[in-house]
C-alpha cells in the first residue's frame, strides 16, 4: 500500500481530509490532554489510594503517563491498520503490539524518549502501551493473524508520524527527535517482533510498588484513551468535562448523610461498625446480600 494521505487513529468518513482528532496526531493530542487533566485534578488523589505518596512517584506516574499517551498508538502507522481502518484488508498484527516493539525495536527512539527515566519506569510505560487494549498475555499470542498475507510496513517517515514525536517533544521537553526509517516485515512464523519477545522473557518480577504503579498507569491510560476516542467525535472539549466530572465528589458530610439515610434510624450492625472504623488502605468485607455492605463502604 502507497503511505495514505493521512494516517488514521479512527474511522473517518473521509479519510484523506479527516477531521484532526481522527488523524493520529490529533488522537494522541487528545490523550495527552485526558492525562494532564486527570493527573492535575486527581492525581493526589489517586496516588494516595494506591498507597504511593512519595513526591518521586508523583513526579513519575506523570512523566510516565505522558510517554504511554503518546505511544500507545503510534504502532498505527502501518500499512495493515491504515487499509483496516478504511475498510479494506484485516491487520495481520495488533497496533497495541507494534507500539511497544517500536520503541523496543528501535534505541534511538528508546534512548531519546526514556532520557531522564528509569529501567522502571520505561518498562511500566511499554508494559501499559503493549496491554491498554488488554489483548496482550505473553509472547505466545505474537502471531501473524491469517486474512492478511502482504508485507507490513511501518510508516515512521510519514510527516503525520513525526507529528506525534513533535507532540512528546513539547509535552515532555525533549530534543529534537530522531529519524527512523521506514520497516517492512513478514510473516516470519515464531520470531516474529523478536524485540518484543526478548523484553518479555528478560522482563523482572515486579515488586508491590512497581506492580501497583504499573497497574495505576495502565488503568489511567486506558481511560484517558477512551475519553480522547469518545468526546472529540462528540465535539466536547477533553480538558473541560473532564475537569468538570472528577471534581464531581462527595463531602464526607455527604457521604455521612447518606448514610444516615440509608440506615433509617437503625443503628449500624457490627460488620458496618469493623468498616467504618478500618485504617487500612484496602478494607475487605464479606456479607450476604441486602445486608448493608454499601452502608458500610459509604461509612468507611
């Protein structure tokens, strides 16, 4: 396949003159607008619920948020997933995939976007890009799909491709970013993305600290990547209703009075009185239904 015009995150009814959030530079632009504002609104927040309250960690989960926005799609821009996207030929390979190899497959882009950050860090980033669909377990899924038997060819020389590294090279300060060329590849039975595999196999066994930052940074993704699919389409500012649903919470006064509520004058059972009064930063509780379990958590 010819490079297309434009390279496309999504559908677009036309695909050579897409509207800007369809394109993949808009796309990623829209995700990084998602995690900047639910960082900024949440991220305290959210960081002391997992138990992480270390001013490294805060500045960490940002930086590596912003590098999972703005790779966990670039794998899009290949051949396969632009004719897919189109309506034409299946994708013999995932993009989730391709997205994770590339900066595996490539150490000038690895070395250019992970600077300043850790092995830690750099491994949490790739291992949130490779699973934000959750379609990803281990090496043995890494199979050229039938349906589509020509060559794949990744468009890193496409002008929409260094977009996206003009998009990490102002959100994140970074230097000019390198040039890749363009790759083809094949089907090549069990050694296909041999990068990808060989990260898998030496990968290390997290601790409690990276696997619960791993699991914050990719259940964040996930969601910024939902809320930068659905709302532009929608012609809804990202940043706005964002901002405007996180800081939509509960007082504990109100979470008191509903409780209250729900009580109807009876005095808590014994179990909801345990919870209430639980310092731990996961409380579990086993009761039968219609027993007040949610009385519980709104009193703890």
């Amino acid at each position: 396949m010819t490079a297309p015009a434009r390279l496309l995150a999504k559908s677009s009814r036309n695909p050579d003159a897409p509207r800007q959030a369809e394109t993949l530079p808009g796309h990623l632009g829209s995700v990084v607008a998602a995690v900047r504002t639910t960082f900024r609104v949440a991220g305290t927040v959210l960081l002391d619920a997992m138990g992480l309250t270390n001013s490294a960690d805060a500045a960490g989960l940002e930086a590596a948020l912003l590098r999972a926005a703005i790779l966990h799609d670039i794998g899009k821009a290949n051949s396969h997933f632009q004719e897919a996207v189109r309506g034409n030929t299946p994708q013999a390979l995932r993009h989730d995939w391709l997205s994770a190899w590339l900066v595996l497959a490539r150490p000038e882009l690895r070395e250019w976007l992970f600077n300043a950050s850790s092995d830690r860090w750099r491994d949490t980033v790739i291992a949130a890009v490779a699973g934000h669909h959750l379609k990803f377990e281990d090496g043995s899924v890494l199979e050229w799909r039938s349906g589509n038997g020509a060559p794949l060819t990744v468009y890193s020389q496409h002008p929409d491709f260094k977009a996206c590294l003009q998009l990490a090279c102002r959100e994140l300060a970074l230097d000019t970013p390198p040039e890749l060329e363009p790759t083809t590849m094949e089907n090549s039975g069990s050694r296909l993305l041999p990068e990808l595999r060989d990260w898998l196999a030496d990968l290390p066994d997290a601790d409690e600290l990276q696997s619960r930052l791993a699991a914050l940074v990719k259940a964040l993704l996930i969601s910024a990547d939902a809320t930068g699919s659905a709302l532009p389409r929608q012609g809804v500012d990202v940043a706005d209703w964002l901002e405007s649903v996180l800081t939509r919470v509960c007082s504990a006064q109100d979470l008191q009075t509903i409780s209250k509520v729900r009580l109807k004058g009876s005095a808590p059972r014994r179990f909801q009185e345990a919870v209430a009064g639980s310092t731990g930063r996961v409380t579990f509780a086993r009761a039968g239904c219609g027993t007040g379990k949610t009385v519980a958590a709104y009193m703890w």
